[in-house]
C-alpha cells in the first residue's frame, strides 16, 4: 500500500459523507413589513372606532338612520376583510410552493407528495396525472411525472403568454411618445403578465403575492421600468437623423421591450414551478 492510501481513504470517506443540503430559507417579515403592517392595523383600527361611534351617533338620532349607517360600514369594512383574506390566501399558496421545493429539495417523499397533491388538484393541466402522483414511491419519480407533463405543459403555456405580452410591447413601444409612457406601459403589461403565469400555476396573487413574484423572478417594476428608459434613450441617441430616429429607434426600442417580456415570461414560470428548474 502506498503512503499516499490513508490519506486516499480520507478523501473518499469525506466525498462520502457530503450530502445535498436544502437551500435556507430567507423569507420572513422585513421591518418594512412590519412597518406597513402596523400603519395599516392603526388607520383600520382608528377609522373602526371613528365609525362605531358615528354609528352610535346617528342610532341616537333615529334607529333608522342608524341601521342604515351600520350597514354602509359593515359593507365597507367587509369589502376591505375579504380583500385582507384573498392577500392571504395569495401569499399562502406562494409559501405552499416554497414547501414543496424545500421537500423536494430535502428527499423527503412524504412531504413533497403531499404539496404536490394538493398543487395538481388546484392546476386542470396537473389533474389527470394524479392517480399517478399517489402512487410515486419517491421524490425522483414524482419529479420525473411532473417533469414530463403538467410542468411542461405550463412552461409552453407560459412561453404562448410572453409571446403575445412580448407582440403587445413592441407595438406600444414602437408608437408610444416618451420614453416615460414606454416605461409604463411596459411595467404594467409586465405585471399583467406575471399574474398569468402564476394563474396558470394555480395561484392566485394579489398586490403582496405579485410584488413576490417579481421579486423571486429577479425582476422589479422600477428595474424593468429604468431599463427600459435608459435603452429607448440610448438607441435614439444612436442616430441623428429624425426620420430614422423614428423608424430605425423606435423599431430596436420595441425589441429589446419584447425580448425582455419574453424573458419575464420564463422567469415567471420558473419561479412558480412547484420543482424548480433543474
């Protein structure tokens, strides 16, 4: 045996004992989370208390007149609850996909068949494959399944989405009279696009879940939006000639504005798969 054998052994016990380490998790409610969060429990709190004594004020005057004020808070106050609870559900089912990939990520079968269960019963392109899901003996497999149909499926569905978002953009950008109105149309229509991958993906985002989105798709409205004035500057600083300023910038304006829908639309999708990309 060679000197160099002990140390060989070292070596291969220690590849060995190396094993895949699920990524952390970072999420968590930032001090900015909180911060909004406490200003909204006071404005709502304080406009409750305001309108319970209104409410009292006007009973004291007339029980009709006080039923009807009652009722008018009661509608605005529960249209504000259920718009509380859609966030929820919203934000809910973001974290439901982090489960699933910490599972899958993990090994650990049990956790991750039953995410994926609950995923393929909200996702019609995911629904017939259940039986086969169920019966999955492991993580490999179930990724395997998934792999093959609903996720391939959504991607291509995903890409049909960014194509005509991408056609859309370009023809706003092309005709668009600033470089500003460009900026927001694109950030709008961007926006509008990610909310349908994700409901593509059986999720239902409100104004926090698309802001998450965004943020998990390495995109931001204002990012996307400054890119999108700096490269509509650049290009019509690239010629002098107004006619062809028109034609020729206004047209590599409107690509660039497409390809980076199309872009969007990918990262969309990956970052709602319920396996990430591998």
């Amino acid at each position: 045996m060679s000197p160099d054998a002990p140390a060989e052994k070292l070596d291969l016990r220690w590849e060995q004992a190396v094993v895949a380490v699920p990524e952390a998790r970072t999420g968590g409610w930032s001090n900015l989370s909180l911060a909004a969060l406490g200003a909204a429990s006071l404005v709502l709190g304080l406009s409750a208390l305001d309108a319970a004594n209104f409410v009292a004020e006007q009973f004291a005057r007339s029980p009709w007149l006080g039923g009807i004020t009652l009722l008018v808070a009661l509608f605005g106050f529960g249209l504000i609850g259920w718009a509380g609870i859609r966030e929820m559900r919203g934000l809910a089912a973001l974290d439901a996909v982090d489960r699933a990939r910490v599972a899958f990520a993990a090994g650990d079968t049990a956790r991750a068949r039953l995410e994926t269960l609950r995923w393929a019963e909200s996702v019609p392109a995911a629904r017939d494959l259940l039986p086969a899901l169920r019966d999955a003996p492991d993580t490999a497999t179930l990724r395997a399944l998934l792999e093959a149909g609903p996720l391939r499926t959504l991607d291509a569905q995903a890409v049909s989405l960014g194509r005509v978002a991408a056609t859309q953009a370009f023809a706003a950008t092309a005709i668009s009279p600033s470089p500003a109105w460009d900026a927001l149309v694109f950030g709008w229509r961007a926006i509008r696009l990610v909310r349908q991958v994700a409901a593509l993906h059986g999720l239902r985002p409100g104004f926090a879940g698309t802001v998450a989105l965004l943020r998990r798709s390495a995109f931001s409205a204002v990012s996307v939006a400054a890119t999108n004035v700096l490269a509509d500057a650049a290009t019509r600083a690239v010629v002098s000639n107004p006619l062809i300023e028109r034609l020729a910038g206004e047209a590599a304006t409107g690509l660039v504005a497409a390809r980076r829908m199309l872009s969007l639309a990918r990262a969309a999708a990956a970052a709602c798969r319920i396996v990430p990309p591998a």
